[in-house]
C-alpha cells in the first residue's frame, strides 16, 4: 500500500465509507437484529486494529498485534502494571523471599495458584496446565517465540493442583520472567497436549483459543475480524461490562484514529502510527482521546549480516554461510548510520510521540546507556565509504567494488508513517551514492513467524529491515539475548529466533550468559548496558526514535491502562462504559 496524503479529501472519504461499510459485524448476526441501536451501543465493545491479528496464540507469532489479541482470552500467572509492580492474575500471590516463594538460593521459585479456576469450556484450571505450558514452550519442535524466557529453566513441577515449583539451571535473578507478562500466558494442557511438536500451528485453539480471561473467541477470520463474548466460567463474570467485543482489522492507522477521535464508530484505535500534527487535528473531533506511554519501544533498522540474495545448495537465503556482500564491513555500516537523519525522523513525523534515540535498550532508565551517541553526517559518510573502497567506477551514480554495485533493498510494514521514513533514510542514502529499492509488506504477513512465507521478519530477504521492539519486562535479559548467536533464525530451526540480522559475537554472548547469573544489580548493570554499546557501537542496529505507545480511546470509555509491560488489553476486565 502506498503512503496516503492526508490532504487528500476523497481518497480519505473512501476509505472511511469501506471502513464503515464492514465495522459494524452485528448486522450479519440474526441475533442481533431485534437488539436497539442504543443497547447495541452500550453492550458492544468496538476494537480497531490497522494490523489485524492471524493468529490467536502469542507463543506463535512475534506481531503485537496477535499477542494483544489473545491477551483478552488467555492470561499469566502475573504480569506489570505501569509502576513496574507485580500483580497476580492466575497466581494467588506474587512470590517473594518474605513468603517463602522466591528460594534464597535464587535457584528456583514457587507459585500458588488462585482456585476454583475454570478454562472457557469448563475444564478445571490446575498447576498441570502451567506444567504443561512450559514443556510446549520449551519443545524446540513448537518453535515457540517466547521460549527465550525458559530456556533457564531446569525443571517445573506441581507440587500440588495448585502450587508449581520452578526451579533454574543456576541462580536466576530473573526469575519472574516465567510465566509472566506476555510471554507467560498460559495454554490449556487438555486443549493442546496433541499438539505439543511439529504440528502446533495445526491446533484449532490457535484460531478458536480456550482461556481463563474474561472473554471467549466466538468468531475469528484472520486478517480481518475477531469476534468475543463473555466467558460464562470467569472468576468474576458478574463484573464484565461487554455482551460482545468486535475486533475489525483492516484500513490503516490514521483511518483508526479517526474512527476512534472524530466520527466515534469505535472505542479503541490500536497502535497508532501516525504522524504528530494529523493526530493533534484528529483529536479536536471531541470524540475520544489520545492515551501514550513512552515506554520501552523503539523504531529500529536492522543490517542483514548475511547475503538475501545468494542461496544454498538447497534453496535457503539469508543463510549464515553466505556473508553480505558489504555489511559484513563495520565501516559500511557506520556509513550507512551517519546518512540516517534522525532529527528530521523524530521531529517531522513523530513529534510528541516520540524522541530520537541512540540506544537499543531504553528502559528502565538505569540501563539507558550513557555512553553512546547518533550523528548524521553525510560528508563523514562519503569518506568512510570511499575508504572502504567503494566507489562509483563505472559512473553510474551508485557504488561499486569488484563488481557489486552498493544496492540494497530496504523494506518494513505497510503504514503511512513508516513509509514517510524510509523516503527520508532513502534519500540520505541515495545522497552518498547507494542505490535503495523501497518495500512494503503487509504487517499480518511481516510479522506472522510464518515459517512457510519469505516476507516475514525472520527471513529478512532484504539488506535492511524496520520494525519497533522492546523489552516487554522491566528486566531486559531476555530482550538482549535477541543478538546472541543461538537466536539465529533459519531453515534448519523452522525460521524461529529473534536474531534476525544474523549478527554472531561470542563476546556478545559471554556477557549475556554473565548477565543472567550475576545478583549483584550494579554488575549486572553494567554488563546490560555494555551489550546495548556493542551493539551501537558495532553498528548492529540502528536506534532511530524513542516511540510511544499511542492508542485513541472513546470518551465512553473507562478503566483503560497502558503499561509498558503488556499488551494494552492486559486489563480488559476492568473496562466499562460511562
């Protein structure tokens, strides 16, 4: 999809009509006809999603749009609120060395369980189902994308129906980082036992899931529409606001926000990358509001280490053997950054909503590196590429070097944000001699995890990617081990791992390893913030802004929290209407 001008009345009008046309799913259902508009209303939750989810079970897929999906039916033992407090969902109590839950020996920790549980179908909730999520999640076979936050696990255990021991290969600082948050929602053992290997993404619960939240999944068709009801089993049915939730997929983000901020045929717009001044004249509409947080998230571009364009024997691209024609040199890749205008990026496009940065990891603040910086600086980059040899020999306006011309194909998810910055990164690049093909992929494709599709970020068949990440628990081990060379994505492990650029460093490693051992919180800060550099310093990745998580809320609504900890339904039970 190309960028669309917001100036642009009738295509915008367009837009809006077909958005309308296919918002209001009540219509299709024979139930709902004798329903009054008025009832409808206030009974009805409408979710707007310009990313729309294709998979309803988190531990497949890296998109957070089918991770906040799933968030209104499965939950954790625990998750974050925004202070960076635990608080219990599945769990009776948090753990702690005062109760007896966290060992003093840091080696393992043990949950009790709230009782009197039931799945969605009735099916008892038991410690065996959180047993059972584990031994899914570290089956290699699932290729689970959230198996990075067990791999230091040596053993979960009930000791009763409803008390789980967790213990850990080694003395784990870390240790609420199972089962906790997003990455620690847990799957009914009864609904997906069958499925526990090669065929996970053949279980129906993947489409239709079985949870312990307060809303069930009664229709889905991914890529456009999910429709939920109350969860009759829930712990505190008496509670839930909502007859039904439609969650409609489609448009783009500004067509969202609209929904949401000026015509009111929506109560959330999700994930709302949209350039500052359009938001600000979108909230005048009266309608709804903006709600942000300036968490952990930030806009990045990724080198691809290896070659997109050269394959193996048996077909595979991107592949370890094969080393990128150019970005294997450091040099290169400190050029390519200094043509990267940031400024411009943060402040024309993002504005409030976001602040150029130079770090990988940004919160919490005590691992905010001091020690690096960004610079654009196109005269600089001129002359490290012509030192590293590359130059225009055959004068045709791009770079060359024993017959490989400096081209490079740059892609990212379809929004019109997203596409105003690669024209920008394009342009500075174009600047210095390098030829840039431009493209866009649909972000229910781009973030799938789907192993059987080349467009997703983990093949990465393109010499540059964009994306935002973050690390979604207030302690970043797991999201610093994302560069460590066992996260490599590729044929032979399904095209699981976090490692898309294919960066391999065994000192990197070394103190990833350390970090996750170390209980002293000074060193461990230290060896955290000494990863971010290498990876900065080495020009792995490229920072380019600080993003806040920007969500449009309806006026009629209350109860909505934005943690940076958790999807944005992560409280969906406490949601009302005014």
């Amino acid at each position: 999809m190309l960028e669309k001008q917001f100036n642009n009345f009738s295509l915008i009008l367009l837009l809006f009509l077909s958005l309308s046309s296919t918002f209001f799913l009540s219509a299709c259902n024979p139930k709902q006809e004798t329903v009054t508009n008025s009832q409808t209303q206030n009974d009805t939750l409408k979710l707007l999603y310009w990313q729309a989810p294709t998979i309803l079970n988190p531990h497949l897929s890296t998109g957070f749009k089918d991770s906040e999906a799933s968030r209104i039916t499965l939950e954790p033992l625990a998750t974050y609120d925004k202070n960076g407090v635990l608080i219990p969902f599945l769990a009776l109590e948090i753990p702690s060395l005062e109760n007896g839950g966290v060992a003093k020996d840091g080696k393992s920790v043990t949950w009790k369980l709230k009782q009197d549980i039931k799945w969605s179908d009735g099916t008892p909730f038991t410690a065996a189902d959180v047993v059972f999520t584990y031994q899914f999640l570290a089956n290699p076979k699932v290729g689970a994308n959230s198996a990075g936050n067990y791999e230091i696990v040596e053993q979960v255990e009930a000791l009763d129906d409803y008390t789980v021991k967790v213990t850990f290969k080694t003395v784990n600082p870390a240790w609420y980082l199972p089962f906790v948050g997003t990455a620690g929602m847990i799957l009914p053992r009864h609904i997906y036992e069958k499925y526990n290997g090669e065929k996970a993404r053949e279980a129906p619960a993947n489409l239709i899931p079985i949870g312990t939240g307060p809303y069930k999944v009664v229709e889905f068709k991914p890529g456009d529409v999910v429709v939920y009801e109350p969860n009759s089993y829930f712990r505190d049915a008496d509670k839930i606001a909502f007859k039904r939730i439609e969650l409609k997929g489609g448009g783009d983000a500004t067509s969202a926000a609209r929904a949401v901020l000026q015509t009111g045929d929506a109560d959330y717009g999700y994930n709302l990358q949209v350039e500052s001044p359009i938001l600000k004249q979108l909230e005048t509409g009266g309608k709804g509001k903006i709600s942000s947080v300036l968490g952990s998230l930030s806009e990045q571009i990724q080198f691809n280490f290896s070659d997109p364009n050269k394959a193996t024997a048996d077909g595979e691209k991107s592949s370890i053997i094969n080393s990128h024609p150019f970005f294997s040199d450091k040099t290169v890749r400190e050029a390519f950054s200094l043509a990267i205008d940031r400024d411009t990026i943060s402040n024309q496009l993002y504005g409030v909503t976001g602040k150029p940065t130079a770090n990988f990891l940004i919160l919490p603040q005590e691992y905010n590196s001091p020690n690096t910086s960004y610079q654009f600086n196109l005269e600089k980059a001129n002359e490290l590429l012509d030192k590293a040899g590359w130059k225009d020999t055959n004068n045709d306006g791009t770079r060359d070097k024993n017959g490989v011309e400096m081209k490079v194909v740059f892609q990212t998810s379809v929004n019109p944000l997203r596409q105003k910055t690669q024209e920008i990164v394009k342009e500075g690049l174009q600047s210095i001699g390098i030829g840039v093909e431009l493209k866009s992929i649909d972000p229910s494709i781009f973030f799938s995890s789907d192993p059987a599709n080349n467009d997703t970020v983990e093949h990465f068949y393109a010499d540059l990617q964009m994306f935002t990440t973050g690390n979604d628990s207030p302690d970043p081990s797991n999201y610093m081990k994302n560069y460590t060379c066992d996260e490599i994505p590729q044929k032979a492990n399904n095209w699981s791992g976090d490692n898309y650029s294919r960066y391999c460093n065994p000192e990197y490693d070394k103190l990833w390893v350390a970090a996750t051992k170390e209980l002293d919180p000074k060193k461990r800060q230290e060896m955290l913030i000494k990863m971010n550099d290498i990876l900065i310093n080495d020009f792995v990745v490229i920072p380019l802004v600080h993003r806040a998580d920007v969500a449009a809320i309806s006026n009629r609504l209350q109860g909505f929290e934005l943690t940076p900890w958790d999807r944005n339904t992560w409280n969906i039970k406490d949601w009302q209407i005014k």
